[in-house]
C-alpha cells in the first residue's frame, strides 16, 4: 500500500516537473534554461530532480514529449479531412511563434536525434512515422472524396510538409518576420492546384 502511494506521489512530481519545464523553456529559451533552473522552480535539487528521469537527455526528450501532446491536445486539426488538416498544421505554427524556448529544444533534439545511440532518436523516428501516415491518410481520403488532385502523391507530400514545418522553423528562429503559418497555407495551395 505504501508503495501505491509513494508511486502515485512520484508520477504526480514528475508530471509537475513536465509541465514546469515547459513554462520555463518557453519563457527562458532552451539554451538559457539550466537543470538548476528546472531543479528549482519546482523546488528539488538537482539530483531531486534527475532521480525522475534516467538522464538529463531523457529529461529533455520527456518535456518534448509532452510539447507534442499539448499541441496535439490543442490543435484544431480533428482528423477530418484536409482542410483540417492544414488548420491544424497552421494552428502549431502560430502557437509555436509564441513559445520559441520549445521550438528551439525541439530542433536541437530532432538534429541530434539523427545521431545513431542518442536517446531521443527512437521517439523522433516514431513521431516522424506516425506524422507521416496521418498526413498521407488524410490526403487519401480527401483524394477519394475529389476534394484534392489524385495526382498528388501522398506519402511525397507528407514528407514534404514535415520538411516545410521543420524548416520553417529553423528559418522563423534565425529571422522571426518570417510567418510559418503563412508559409504553410502557400505551400499546401500549391500542392492542392495541381498541374496546370
């Protein structure tokens, strides 16, 4: 029984220390937010907090973890058709304009992710994936219904716009009067055109 508690409470600090550090990164920015940082605004040493996580990588890969489920909470993407989907794709690109903290560890981590052994590579190779069929689902079932070009190669154009929201906000992080929603409503109405 004991143990049943002390679980709980722990669950309970680390989901605290995730939604903290997602406060403090968006405020701060990845590289001028320390673990001491994160250690103290929810009131832990730097050890305290560590005994969480196996590592301070997989600290970091958790925190983006949970970004993507509020976003994906937060999106207006339903799942229902293309239109929807390019609001939702649309939609994160402003809610990341607001929290460049987040968009700077996410693209820190996603480059280094591609280094085989690191610790968030599994993660960003799955989320890749998972982006991937979503995408190309939802343009089959909008090509079915005649809505978009049949001409337009799904699983293509799903890697294309992971592509696009990547390095738009590579380029938004390095010039900020670049808008990524804007960017990313021009390319998906060149994509749906079709040739002409």
């Amino acid at each position: 029984m004991v143990g049943r508690g002390s679980y709980a409470k722990g669950v309970a600090k680390r989901d605290e220390i995730l939604t903290t550090a997602l406060e403090v990164i968006a405020t701060n920015g990845y590289h001028k937010t320390t673990i001491r940082d994160l250690a103290a605004a929810v009131g832990l040493s730097q050890t305290g907090l560590l005994h969480y996580f196996d590592t301070k990588e997989e600290l970091f890969v958790e925190i983006i973890r949970r970004r993507d489920a509020q976003l994906e909470e937060q999106s207006s993407e339903d799942g229902q058709g293309a239109e929807h989907l390019i609001d939702g794709l649309v939609d994160v690109g402003r809610r990341n304009a607001a929290v460049p903290g987040l968009v700077q560890l996410y693209s820190q981590f996603s480059t280094a992710a591609t280094e085989e052994g690191h610790p968030a590579r599994p993660y960003f190779q799955a989320r890749y994936a998972e982006y991937r069929e979503r995408i190309a689902g939802l343009i089959r079932e909008e090509q079915k219904a005649g809505h978009i070009p049949a001409s337009l190669d799904p699983d293509r154009t799903a890697v294309l716009l992971a592509a696009a929201t990547d390095g738009l906000q590579t380029q938004w992080m390095l010039d900020s009067s670049i808008d990524m929603s804007d960017h990313i409503k021009y390319l998906w109405s060149t994509f749906i055109a079709g040739p002409e």
